[in-house]
C-alpha cells in the first residue's frame, strides 16, 4: 500500500444518546471527543439514531402508521355515515 494516502483505521466507540448504549467498531471516523471504557481511551462518535433507537427497528412506527389508518378510516366512515342519515 502507498504510505500517506489512507486514514487512519482504527477503534471508535460509537454512543447512542437516546438509549446510551455504546458499541466499539473499527472505523476511519474522525472525532474530536474521546472515551475512557475498560481503562482504554477511545475517540467518541455520538450518534442520534442507531438500529436501538429507531421507531422503524424498535416496531414503534408500526404503532403509529396503525393509528394514522384508524383514524383516517374513522374520518372517512364518519362522513359516509353523516351522508345516509340525512
């Protein structure tokens, strides 16, 4: 490999805000924070989501979509149902 031109590939902690789990991962992300875990200092990501904190991988979302769907039916029903009364 050509000497210079590659970044630095090493071990990152990546922190999720939400749930503050922590993974270690190797990485080329450059930080400007760092870590201490298990007497090592490591450079700091902080990420907002990850697969623990997303609705989509949590089945929070589901929840939600169901809701917008009974209640654009119960919308939809109320003004059928208003129209045969008259």
């Amino acid at each position: 490999m050509k000497e210079g031109i590659h970044p630095e590939y090493r071990e990152v902690v990546f922190l999720d805000q939400q749930t503050g789990n922590n993974v270690i991962i190797r990485s080329t992300v450059h930080t400007r924070e760092t870590i201490e875990l298990n007497g090592k200092t490591y450079p700091l990501f902080k990420c907002d989501v990850t697969a623990e904190s997303h609705p989509f991988y949590t089945g929070a979302q589901t929840r939600v979509v169901e809701t917008g769907r009974v209640e654009k039916f119960r919308a939809r029903f109320a003004r059928t149902a208003g129209a045969l009364k008259k």
